[in-house]
C-alpha cells in the first residue's frame, strides 16, 4: 500500500472502532461513589498478557483494588475490553472510554501522538510488558506449499497485515532490505485472525502479523516461516498506556494495576507451564503455542521496567512511522513516564529459563543459546535438552507421544518448533534455523555443511 494511502486506512480504522454501544464502551461514574476503571487489552496478543489475559484470569487487578479499598474506605470496579488490535483501544482511549490500555510499539507510539495531536493531558506509556531485543515478535509466513524462500519472492503478492502495527512495521522495513519496493506488495489491511483465515483459504500469499498469530498457523501445519524478525535486530517491545487525565484523578489505581501487573509477571515467570495453560484457556489458542513464545527462554521476555534499549528503539521508530504517514510528531519526553513505576517500587523478577538436567545426554541444560525442551503428552513438565542435538536423541529414542519440541535458531536464538525448523549438519554439530534463508546464509559461510531436512536430522542424530 502506498504510503499516502495508510494513514487514511489508518484513520478509518480508528474511527470505526470509536462506533461501539454505550454499554460496551462507556465508563460512567457509578452514582453510589464506585471508582470505575476500564482496561482494553488484546487476549490473543499474548506478550501482553501480564497487562490483560493473565492478569485477569488470575484476579490479580481486583485484588490489589480490594486491597485499595481497604485503605480508603472506597470501592472499585473494573471492566474487561478484549480487542484484536492495538487501533481500537487507542481510539477508545481518545474517546475517553477506555483508561489503560496495552498494545505494541508502534501502536504504543501512534496512540501518543494522536492524544498530543488532540491535546489536554494525553496518555503516558508507563510499563513493558513484553519484549525481544533483536525484533523476534514479529514474523511473515506463507502457506505450507508457498514457492516464496525469501522476502523478495512475494514482489507482486498480496500480503495480510494490520495497517500501523509492529508486524506491518517489521514489514515494510524487512521489504525494504530486501530490495522490494512498498508499491511492489499489495497490502490487505486485515485484522490477525482474518488474515489468518485468508491465508488458509489461499486468499492472500503471505501474513505479516505479531504473537501469536506466526507460531499459530505454523503449528498448525498450514504455513511455515518465511521471515523472522530477528533479522532486523531492532527490539520490539509491548507495553502499558495510560490516560494522563485518568492517572491524575486515580494514581492509586493506576499503582494498583502496576502491582498487579507485576504479580502477573512474577506467575507466569515462575510457573512458565501453568500460565500458557490458563492463557490458551481463555484464548482458545493451542497451549503449545503460548509456551512458544512465553515460556522459558521463550521469544518474548517479560518484565516491566521502561529498559532504555527499549526508550532508545521508541525513539528510532518515531522518524520511520512519520515518514510512512501515520504520525505526524511526538514528544516521547513527555510520552514515556517512568514515575509511576518508580513510585510502586517493584521487585525485579528474573525471566523464565530452562533449567535442569539432561535425561539423554547427562550436561545441564543452562545455556539458553543452546538448550531446548520436549513436551510429552500426559506429563506435567517439560524435559531439558541441554542442546539441539540432544534434543534430537531424545525424540529418537522415544518416550511418548510428543506435544511439542522447542530448540533456539542457532544464529539468532528465536525459539521454535523443532519439527518446523531448517537443519543444518556442520560436522558432528546439528543446527536448527527458523528460516531457510537463514540456514542458506549460514550455509553459504560454511562450505562443509549439508542442509537436512527434519527426519534427516532425527536420523544423524
């Protein structure tokens, strides 16, 4: 799509969310003095899960309200707002209807600019939930029987995306290094799970989306990974927005939904198995492709703290969203606000890793380069591998019915599906890419190795 043509689309998108009922959209002030707070989150955008699914499935906000509550002799009320998209909420958020929101970066960034443009007090990011520091959230895949190997084979294709978001942005900029001008890929504007469909019916070529939307399709065999956004090495990252009017008015809610956010992150860190299980429950999305991206060394990290890597990568996308037409400025001094955070004063809680012993080969599974876990059916945690190799031998040797396997791409670290991995053999080393274009590059630099298939690497291992 033309870049005079997305901030329109852009726009449209906006102002059609803003037309919804006053029953699903309005926060009125309860008349017996119940302090209302409305939360629009994106259930299947599972790296904000610590600010939406999870944090509701487990109550966590409720409960540090009642806490609130307690201490200040009022009463709390919240309602749950479940989006596709990070658009909506925004446009909910200028409406006044929605309160805090979570949403990915360039929404995240689209959604300041637009409450500047406005004016009045605006909307502040105040929290991270998820992020990957090379760009990992974000991917492209094709239809299993796709001819497409690279980015460059869909010049003259039509591509599934949501206009404005990460994906979208990881897409223009993945083209552009491919040497693919925007004019040469037809865009769909299309919200994840539409384009998931149109993939599946052979309506479109490609989707562009973000978590969890890639691994989805992709476990279920009816598409593969062309691109990882890894590749960019540029951090992608999720995060929590509030309305500055709201904050001023309520900082105690705003604080309370901060601690319970952390406590959302402390659970699904700490039980990494538990929380994919309660996450696919309410979301309807396989279990094992939430533990893909949020479990243990995992592609998405969760944390909350504003990281400066992540302040610096807002700030190098502000100039790329402007030049393609859907901001026109932002102050990110002003939009980011770390007082917040700083004020809740947070324990840091460290991210999931595998940990563990080996069955098959004996050594700790403790490098998160290298290790990989196995998920047999019917057992209540997941087996170390302490390498890829490993791995390999352990699915060899059997041990039941396999669920799902995970081992890191071994130039990038982006965690996948085992059986959906490219493998090289480089000597006695075997070595998974998500891509074949990233085993062709490592290919090309190692004149010695081989490519294999899935059931050639089982097989040498």
């Amino acid at each position: 799509m033309p870049h005079d043509k997305i901030r329109p689309v852009l726009a449209a998108a906006l102002l059609a969310a803003t037309a919804c009922t006053a029953t699903a959209c309005t926060s009125p002030a309860a008349a017996d003095g119940t302090v209302e707070v409305v939360v629009g989150y994106q259930s299947k955008t599972i790296n904000t899960v610590t600010a939406g699914t999870l944090l509701r499935a487990q109550g966590y906000l409720e409960q540090r309200l009642a806490e609130q509550g307690r201490k200040d002799g009022r009463s709390y009320r919240v309602t749950w707002q479940d989006y596709d998209s990070g658009a909506p909420i925004t446009a909910q958020m200028l409406a006044d209807k929605i309160d805090i929101g979570s949403m990915g970066d360039y929404p995240l960034l689209i959604n300041g600019s637009r409450a500047q443009e406005a004016g009045g007090p605006g909307t502040r990011l105040v929290s991270v939930t998820g992020y990957n520091l090379l760009g990992a959230l974000n991917s492209v895949v094709v239809p299993a029987g796709s001819g497409a190997r690279t980015l460059a084979d869909l010049k003259g294709k039509t591509v599934s995306t949501s206009v404005g978001s990460a994906a979208d942005g990881t897409l223009v900029q993945a083209l552009r290094r491919a040497g693919v001008a925007d004019s040469d890929v037809r865009k769909q504007n299309q919200q994840p799970a539409v384009g998931a469909s149109a993939l599946k019916a052979g309506s479109v070529d490609a989707l562009a989306q973000f978590v969890a939307w890639p691994g989805a399709v992709v476990f279920g065999d009816g598409a593969r990974l062309l691109y990882d956004g890894s590749a960019l090495q540029q951090p992608t990252l999720h995060g929590v927005v509030v309305r500055q009017k709201y904050a001023t008015t309520h900082p105690e809610v705003v604080q309370a939904f901060l601690t319970a956010q952390a406590d959302a992150t402390r659970y699904l860190n700490e039980q990494p198995l538990a929380a994919a299980e309660k996450v696919a429950a309410a979301t309807g999305l396989a279990p094992e492709v939430v533990y893909l991206y949020n479990g243990p060394n995992g592609i998405a990290t969760f944390a909350t703290a504003l990281r400066p890597e992540l302040l610096d990568a807002l700030r190098r996308d502000v100039p790329f969203l402007a030049s393609v037409g859907v901001l026109k400025a932002l102050d990110l001094d002003r939009f980011v606000d770390p007082q917040p955070l700083a004020r809740a004063a947070l324990p840091d809680v460290p991210p999931a890793r595998i940990t563990g012993t080996d069955p098959v080969c004996g050594r700790p599974a403790d490098d998160p380069k290298l290790a990989g876990e196995v998920w047999y059916r019917g057992e209540a945690a997941t087996r170390p591998a302490a390498d890829p190799g490993c791995l390999l031998r352990a699915l060899k040797a059997g041990g039941g019915t396999v669920r799902a396997t995970y081992v890191p791409d071994a130039a990038t670290g982006t965690r996948w599906f085992a059986d959906k991995d490219h493998w090289v053999q480089d000597g006695s080393r075997l070595l998974p890419f998500t891509t074949e274009d990233g085993a062709a590059a490592y290919l090309g630099a190692h004149p010695g190795a081989r490519p294999l298939s899935y059931d050639q690497a089982l097989a040498a291992a």
